[in-house]
C-alpha cells in the first residue's frame, strides 16, 4: 500500500519540481471525520495555527461537526473575519497589539465575530490603553490553567494562565463583569499535557504518560466543572472551549465543556504518530529532490531543514515517509541546504527522485512554503495559497 501511495504522489505532482508541499484530501477529510466521532457531539473549533491554510480551513468548516476557529493571533482572526471565513472566531492567546485592537473596536461586525483572550486585569489595561476608556464593548474569554499540580512545587503542562483556581476565575469574573468596555462571554482551557503529549511510547515510559494523564485529567474534570459553576454566577457563558487533538475523548466526556478544539489531527503531522487512542492519516507531506549520491546507501536531498518548535531534540525534526525504509544522518539530521537519508531505500533512489517528509508538527509546514498542492489519488486537484501564499504571517 506505501509504494502504490508514493507512486500517487509522484504521479500527481509529476509536472511540479520539488520542494513542494502536498494534502492529501481522502487522508484530510478522513481525519476531519475521526476528529468529530473522537468529539463525541460536541463541535469542533478549528485551531487555525495547524492549518494556516485558508482553503483548508473552510474545508473543514464545511463539513458537519466543526463550528468557528480558535485563532492564534488577534491579527489572523480579523483578516479571516474580513475573508469571510467565519464570523465565530476567538483568539486563543492575549493580545497586546494596539494597531488590532483599534481595527477591531472601529468594525461592529468584527466586535460581534471575534472574542479576544485574557487571564488577568493587565489585558484590559492593555485594551484601554490601545482604545481609550470609553470604547465599544469587547467580547473576552477567561482562560483557565489545565494543567497538572500533584505536589506544591510541581507543574506538569503548558507555562500558560495564573487562574487555577475556582476563586481565582471568579475574583477576575467579577471584575471584568465591573469594567466598563467588556462582556465575559466564555472560558477557555488548553490540557496540553494530556493533549500534546504522545501516549503510546513503549516501556516504563509509555506506561507513566498514560498514568499521569488519566489522573490529570479526572482532576481537571471536576476542577473545570466547579470553575464553570462559579464564573456561569457572575456572567451567562456562551461557550466552554477545551481540549486539543490529543485529548477529544477526555475532554468531551465533561459535562461542563460545550466544545472541543482541534487542529493538528487534521493533518496528521509526525510528533501525532505517537498516541494510542487514535492515529491521524498523514495529510500534509513535503517533497524533498535528491541532489546527491554521495555513497551506495546515502541519497542527499535538497533543503529540509524544516525544524518544529518546542524543546529542541530529535522528535522536531521531519520524518522521512516515502519511500519507506529511509532514516535522517545523525550527525546531519535536516539541513537548511542539505538533508542525507540513509537506509536501504536509498540504493533505488537515483538524481531528481523525491522523498516525502512529513513535518514534525502541524501548520508550521505552512511557513516554510507558499502554496499547497491539493492531492486527490494520483491527480492535483488544485494549488491554493498558505498564509504566506497570501502574503500573511502572524507568527
């Protein structure tokens, strides 16, 4: 089944000279399909910063099951508001960018369509400041701290918001339901910890992950329930927003959360390989040309130097798809001019031949390249712009 998929790939983007990017629609909108049975009822928001690809992100929000996009910047959700896109946007980090924010208060429709983040009073401040005192009113959701505290001293999750606590999100409730220019309209948590993390890791290891995110995630359950409780007090929630691709199961079975967030399952990028629950199809692929044949069992390939971000190790580095049996060098890994595989594979590959990579994470691929080539079978069903395509960078 890989060789007939590489020679699809190959067939279908024969006319095209690599580097090149890739979707593969059937692996696409599969993975759309799992991500809704995994969200078990509730609507999906789509995380737009693993997909940065405008096409792709009214695809999904076309197809039943997926309702608005968490935006990752307040930038991208006016210029997709402006698209027409959607008009169900929040923006899923804290804005200090004056210019938007003044873009946003001057555009009623915008005010109406987009929600902006916060987890302390300093965001309003950094409003004001940006519009005056006396400005429209912003829509805001509170974002609460997922992540996982056992012992005093001890935080396992994303560095992300100082409320933890019942208390906490209902003293800054209060406070944003008292300030003049905002309504509180939805709180929001990231369980990065159970939702980025790979379970399926052989050994001890895999087996401590897995403990780990089942007890963070009966904790959070009834921490996010009683949070829910005490803020829906203060002011009428339209929306709980909670999970990631990683974590649809968990999060969905909550009865306070009201959607689930997902992006990266979308395309199945290579660090999502890892997890036992469930295994997106590879969507986004990128084609590398091999310039080099310096030994029998070693093809060097053009540029590949594609390197996700996080904590920096072998994991953020592209895997070598197709065809199979390739690895990267070691002692090279992927270069910005140059990438070396290695493996048995390598022998058949002559000068000109491609190899097909998939990226370590989702969306980033989208930086590195303009356009998307739109796979169906062996045929290019059509070339759509990313972001950068579009002349759009909101990193």
């Amino acid at each position: 089944m890989t060789s007939v998929n590489a020679t699809a790939y190959d067939v279908a983007t024969k006319d095209l000279d690599p580097p090149l990017a890739i979707v593969d629609l059937a692996a696409f909108d599969a993975n759309a399909d799992e991500l809704v049975r995994r969200a078990a009822g509730l609507p999906v928001r789509v995380a737009s910063k693993s997909v940065r690809c405008r096409h792709l992100l009214e695809r999904a929000l076309a197809r039943y099951g997926f309702a608005g996009v968490l935006s990752y910047s307040l930038a991208e959700a006016l210029w997709l508001f402006e698209q027409g896109t959607t008009d169900d946007l929040v923006v899923a980090y804290p804005t200090v960018d004056h210019g938007a924010l003044r873009r946003l208060a001057a555009d009623d429709a915008a005010r109406a369509a987009i929600t902006i983040m916060i987890d302390s009073t300093a965001h309003l401040d950094v409003v004001d400041a940006a519009l005056g005192s006396h400005h429209p009113e912003i829509r805001v959701c509170l974002e609460l701290d997922a992540s996982w505290r056992p012992l005093p001293g001890l935080h396992v999750g994303a560095r992300r918001s100082p409320v933890f606590t019942s208390r906490q999100a209902v003293d800054l409730a209060r406070k944003v339901a008292a300030r003049p220019g905002f309504r509180l309209v939805g709180l929001m948590a990231y369980e990065g910890q159970i939702a980025g993390i790979p379970d399926g890791a052989p050994g001890v290891r895999g087996e401590v992950i897995r403990w780990m995110q089942r007890r963070s995630a009966t904790e959070l359950a009834a921490r996010r329930a009683a949070v829910v409780d005490a803020v829906r007090a203060v002011a009428p929630l339209e929306f709980v927003n909670g999970g990631g691709t990683g974590s649809l199961e968990t999060t969905s079975a909550e009865r306070s959360v009201t959607e689930v967030a997902a992006g990266s399952g979308l395309t199945g990028p290579a660090l999502f390989a890892g997890y036992s629950r469930f295994r997106p199809k590879p969507a986004a692929l990128f084609a590398l040309p091999v310039v080099h044949r310096p030994a029998r069992l070693i093809a060097t390939l053009y540029s590949g130097g594609y390197v996700a971000s996080g904590q920096a190790g072998p994991s953020r580095l592209p895997t070598p798809y197709l065809p199979t049996g390739l690895r990267l060098l070691g002692v090279e890994g992927a270069g910005e001019v140059q990438t070396p595989v290695t493996g048995a594979a390598a022998e058949q590959l002559r000068l000109g031949d491609r190899v097909w990579f998939r990226h370590a994470k989702a969306g980033e691929l989208a930086e590195r390249f303009t356009h998307y080539h739109l796979v169906q079978g062996d045929r290019v069903e059509c070339t759509v712009p990313t972001y950068r395509g579009e002349g759009q960078s909101f990193g």
